[in-house]
C-alpha cells in the first residue's frame, strides 16, 4: 500500500528508538526534510548496516531543513511508564524544531498530543521519507549512548545489545544488579533489585 502524503508543505517525521531496552534513556527524533537537497537510500533504520546509518546521519542533519532530538530518561519512564515516556520523548523532539511544521507524520498507532495536524503511520519508517530519516537520527543516537554507557559498565556488554533483554544483559543483571541507568518499572530490572 503506498502512502499518500498530506498536502502540506512542512511536513515533519517522528519516530522513536529504545521502547523495549531494559536501561536508557527512549530517544525520539523529528526531521523536516528539505525538497530540493534529496538524500538516496532512507530506509527504516533497522534494515540499514551501522555503516550505512552513520553515514545517512551526517547527510541528514546536512541537508535537512531542521530536525531535533527529545528524550525521556529512566526516572521518566518509571514515572509515567514506557508509552507515556515516548508520547513525551516525541513532543519534545517536535517542540526542538527550528521550523513549525504544517503537518506531522508519527511511526505508529497513535500520535502525542500536538499543536498541529498529525498522523499515525503504521510501518512509518518503510513508506514515508521523513520517518526513515528520524528513525535514523534516533538509532544512531541511541546506539552511540549505549556505547559510552558500555565504557562506564564494561561487564553489560551494552554496545553490544544496546539495553535490550538478551540472555547476556539478563545474565548480567542477575549477577551483578542494575546500574542506575536501569528502568526500575521492567520486570526483569524489577526481579534483579528484588522488587519484583
């Protein structure tokens, strides 16, 4: 099914990384992209190599009219739980554009509430332009914080799995506990500071 783009000429994409991940912050983006200065090869980010998503980033926030990055950290998550965090997370990445977009395209099944027109687009980041490009900005962001998050707690292995459950971070939460960049509120976190 192909989308049909609203009829608006700022149209910005949202998407999110790191709902599942089990430490960290979740990290959204909002990109306006720019007509003229097209950019090849935008792609839902998961279906990119690491290679070709750096590579995208720097052209992205090169050629793009604007975009912006919003966040909702661990303590947030736990607060509001990890739907309201990113509704939140994707707000602030709207409300950090240089530009007011027309019109807002989300990754998804339901939109934050905006100040402008906006819409869910389920499979976003495959069928719309400006999605991909968040998607990107957002991996990219998130894979690095894991990386240096990985430097400061070598024995997670979180540059490898980026926070999310695998046997190894398990194993590792359970023998070694969570670090304070854990989200208290998941089950697996919950279990390991014995809360759960």
């Amino acid at each position: 099914m192909d989308f049909i783009y609203p009829q608006a000429n700022l149209i910005a994409g949202v998407d999110e990384v790191g709902r599942g991940p089990l430490v960290g912050a979740v990290v959204t983006a909002a990109v306006i992209l720019d007509p003229s200065k097209p950019i090849a090869g935008l792609m839902d980010s998961k279906k990119l190599t690491e290679k070709r998503r750096e590579v995208l980033y720097w052209e992205i926030k090169e050629k793009a009219l604007c975009w912006s990055l919003g966040r909702a950290e661990p303590e947030e998550i736990d607060q509001l739980n990890i739907l309201h965090a990113t509704m939140l997370a994707m707000q602030r990445a709207v409300q950090g554009l240089a530009l007011i977009p027309d019109y807002v395209l989300i990754d998804g099944n339901r939109c934050p509430a905006l100040a402008m027109p906006a819409q869910a687009v389920v499979k976003g980041d495959s069928l719309v332009a400006e999605i991909s490009a968040a998607s990107i900005l957002a991996k990219v962001t998130r894979d690095r914080e894991m990386a240096e998050l990985g430097k400061q707690f070598p024995d997670y292995g979180f540059a490898k799995h980026k926070g999310y459950p695998t046997a190894l971070h398990l194993e590792k939460l359970a023998s070694l506990g969570a670090t304070e960049h854990h989200r208290k509120s998941f089950a697996p976190v919950k279990r390991a500071l014995g809360l759960g």
